[in-house]
C-alpha cells in the first residue's frame, strides 16, 4: 500500500521539484508561530486550518474528524 509520504516523496522528486529548490534556501529557517482554526457550519461541520510562519508563508487546510468541534480542540492541542 502506498503511504501519503511515500506518495507526496514520489510526487516532490518530479513534479515538485522546482519548487523543493526554491524551497531549499529557507528549509530549517522557517518557524510556525500561529495556527488558527475556524469552524464553519453547513450541511455538516467544516474545519478551516491556517499555520503561519515567521517569514510570512503560510498554509490552509481542511481538517476531518467527528464530531467537528473535537478536531479544533485536536489541532489546537
């Protein structure tokens, strides 16, 4: 079975690999200083995830999990 790291190693080398070199200069330097969560209801609950970083990258996710407010409390944790 193929792992998601397995996967997204695989895809990086190919794909990716230009923006691993741009990537490369700043790895070990960036720091994750804040992570925010917000819930969003519908027709079921949506669970938005920021990370941010000290250099100002940041990244937004989905967060899956039942019931959706235990995975705010799990992210946060």
């Amino acid at each position: 079975m193929l792992s998601r790291r397995r996967f997204l190693q695989t895809v990086s080398a190919g794909v990716l690999a230009s923006f691993d070199a741009l990537a490369a200069p700043e790895r070990e330097r960036v720091k994750i200083t804040d992570i925010k969560v917000m819930m969003l209801q519908g027709p079921r609950t949506y669970t938005l995830i920021k990370v941010l970083t000290d250099a100002g990258v940041y990244g937004i996710g989905e967060g899956y999990g039942s019931p959706g407010g235990g995975v705010k409390e799990g992210v946060l944790s």
